[in-house]
C-alpha cells in the first residue's frame, strides 16, 4: 500500500529553514515545495503526460500561498485528464499575453536595432525619425497583431492629406518591412500593408520607378552612399548612377574593359551587339580605384559574394536598395537611374538629346540614316558625364542647384 503524503500546513512552510542543499516538502497530489540553500520557497507540480514525467512551475511563496498552489495544481491536473500538457499550455498563453501586449513601436524599434548595423548612422537617424514623425504618433501604442490594412490607410490618407504622396509611399515600405519582420518572428499572420497596393496617390513614373525630382533624388542618393553592407555592392550603388547604364551591365563590368589611366569603360552592348564607351567621371574614377584591391584578382569589378568567377546576382542591387527602405516599386529602380538621366541631363542641364542618346547606348543615326560609331561626340560626352556626376554631388550635399539651360557644349 503506497505510503500517504500528509498535506502542508501555512506554518510548516513558514518555518522551513533553509540548508546546504535543496530539498522539497510534498503537499500531495504531485504539488512539492522546493526550499533553495539561498531561502527561495518554490511551487512545482510533478506530473505525467503521454507516460513521461514533467514538472510544471506555479510560482514562489509567499505570493503565491498554499490555497492558492493547491488551486493551480488542480486546475493543471484538469488539463492532464483532458488530454492537454499543462507546460505547453502554459507557454501558448504567455505567448498570446506577450502578444497583446507587444504594440507596433515596440515591434518597429526591435526591427530598426536588428538591422542598424546595415545601415550608415545618417541612413538609420532618418528612418526613425520618419517612423517617429508619421507612425508612432498614430499607431505606435496599437496592438501590433490588430494592426490591418483599413487602420493603415487612414494613416496614410493622413500624411496624402498635406500634399505629402512621396512620403506616403516610403512610410507604407517602411510599415510593410516591420510586418514582414513582425511575420518572421511569430508577432503577426500577415502583412497588411501588402493590401495596399494602388490604395494610395501613386507616383507619376515613366516605364520603370525613377524619381526625377532633384528634392526627392537628393535622398535616394544619399541613401545610397550611406549603405553600409559588402564593399562590393556599396560600391556598386554609388558607381549606378553616375554611369546610368543597364544593370545588367554594370553588374558584369569587367577589369578588362575598364582603363583608369584613359578614364574609359568599353564594352559591348548585350542589347544592340555593339561598342559603346562610357567616359568616367573624377567621382566613379575614385570609387573604381577603392574597390580595385578588394576585386582586381577576379574578371569582374562586382563579383559574387560566392564565387570571384561569376558577377554578383542580378537582383543585388535591387533587394540591397529595398533592405534600405527604398521602394523599388514607387521610387527607383537600377534602371531607373537611366530615365533620372535623361531627364535631368536634357531639361535642366541643357545638353543635346543626341549627346544624352550615345550616351544611354540608344540607336542615334545621321540624316542619312547610318548608325553613329561609339567614338561619337566622345569629347562632348566626357564633360556632360563630369558635369553629371558634380551636378549629383551637389544634390547630395544639400547645396542649391540652379537649372542653367545650355545651348550645347
């Protein structure tokens, strides 16, 4: 016959001295009091489900009394005949708890601090600062997991409201990275800033994202500068859009096309099946001469992060513009920066359409019809590249650019 457990009584556990090693005093039931040498008195339940044995924790004495532990053992014991592991019970409700009271601030700023080591101080600085400006106010102290798409677009209707579209649209990238990070952690079941696609003002862009507007440029370039990820690729988004050639293009650009004394890239053009070549600013000289010792034993000047005998992926550039909050969608694409050209090149730099069209490795033809060779308007086409690349420092230093209209150069 088992021996009978004699039940607790709220002195005996008041009176329990601690000694050199841990030792327990049974209530009954599976239900024991765990006295530390340090003088912790500690609730645990022993019990068995699918025939191993488990402990559960109930909490410490004196805030959780006798009655009291008695009450959870009862209700754990409950769970057991209902087929239901009280430890695991225990977990998913903790889970749903911490849930309900996690808020999307909390969430974002989590986010924001995993991936601050990618991005530059200035790059990181802005992005909370947005977040703070035009999200935290709003929905920052709301559930994250009750957040959904209705919630969101009133927000961003808000921020439309004051004739600011461009934000609107980075604010909806940013929301949409925090649910894809809230997604992967186990903090919601969708990204309801996905159901907002066409939902706000869409920004007017010809073919390919590509912002033309030097205010809203001038951020996305010094975003750009600011990316703080492999040498290989931050060099990469900086040369882009001072060459403005097919991504494709830039990303299989080899040493052996490229002659730094002459300041000359030539290549073949995948798309036409000719040469072209393109004329290197001060500016991409100098972002070619720091990544020469990284890369130079490899053929290519953007070589995989694999292997130095393959280019980079073609969706490096892209994906490493979104990690940085650049929506590749609304704002800018690699090949965008070729529309970015053309545009600013011909109507507030004034130089000729036919410089600008050699330039994009367009067909341009003489009034006879014969194609131009390569070589052509060469010398015009150096300074227009110069001229280029100081028009965008410019822009990036926050100086005040002033659209001079030229007749030719």
């Amino acid at each position: 016959m088992p021996r009978r457990t004699i039940p607790l009584a709220p002195l005996q556990i008041s009176n329990a001295k601690p000694k050199e090693k841990e030792y327990k005093l049974s209530d009954g039931g599976g239900l024991y009091l765990l006295v530390t040498p340090s003088g912790g008195k500690l609730w645990r339940l022993k019990y068995r489900f699918e025939g191993r044995e488990r402990k559960l924790a109930l909490g410490a004495f004196p805030e959780i009394s006798l009655a009291e532990a008695r009450q959870r053992r009862d209700e754990a014991r409950e769970l057991v005949a209902k087929g239901i592991d009280p430890s695991a019970a225990r977990k998913e409700e903790e889970a749903a708890r911490a849930k309900e009271q996690e808020t999307f601030e909390v969430v974002a700023r989590e986010w924001h601090a995993t991936f601050l080591p990618q991005w530059a101080p200035t790059t990181a600085k802005a992005i909370l600062a947005m977040l703070a400006r035009d999200v935290f106010e709003e929905i920052g102290d709301k559930p994250f997991g009750e957040i959904d798409a209705p919630v969101l677009l009133a927000m961003l209707r808000r921020i439309e409201a004051r004739g600011a579209a461009y934000t609107a649209h980075r604010v909806r990238g940013l929301c949409g990275q925090v649910f894809r990070y809230g997604l992967a952690t186990g903090r919601c079941d969708r990204d309801p800033s996905a159901d907002l696609r066409g939902a706000i003002t869409p920004i007017k862009t010809k073919h390919r994202a590509a912002t033309t507007d030097p205010k809203e440029l001038a951020p996305l370039l010094r975003i750009l500068d600011d990316y703080r990820g492999s040498l290989v690729v931050q060099c990469a988004l900086r040369l882009m859009p001072l060459v403005f050639v097919r991504p494709g293009e830039l990303r299989t650009m080899q040493w052996a096309d490229v002659d730094l004394d002459k300041a000359e890239w030539s290549y073949l053009v995948s798309k036409t099946e000719t040469q072209h070549i393109v004329p290197l600013s001060r500016q991409a000289l100098a972002i070619l001469h720091e990544i020469r010792p990284v890369t130079g034993t490899s053929p290519y000047v953007f070589p995989s992060g694999r292997t130095n005998a393959r280019p980079m992926s073609d969706m490096a550039l892209n994906a490493a513009m979104r990690r940085m909050g650049i929506d590749t969608k609304t704002e800018i694409t690699g090949h965008g920066f070729r529309a970015v050209a053309r545009t600013i090149l011909d109507e507030v730099l004034g130089f000729r359409p036919d410089f600008i069209e050699h330039q994009l490795a367009h067909a341009v033809r003489d009034p006879l019809g014969r194609a131009y060779n390569r070589t052509a308007h060469l010398k015009e086409r150096r300074k227009m590249m110069q001229a280029w690349a100081d028009y965008l420092d410019e822009l990036k230093s926050g100086g005040k650019v002033i659209p001079i209209r030229k007749t030719g150069v």
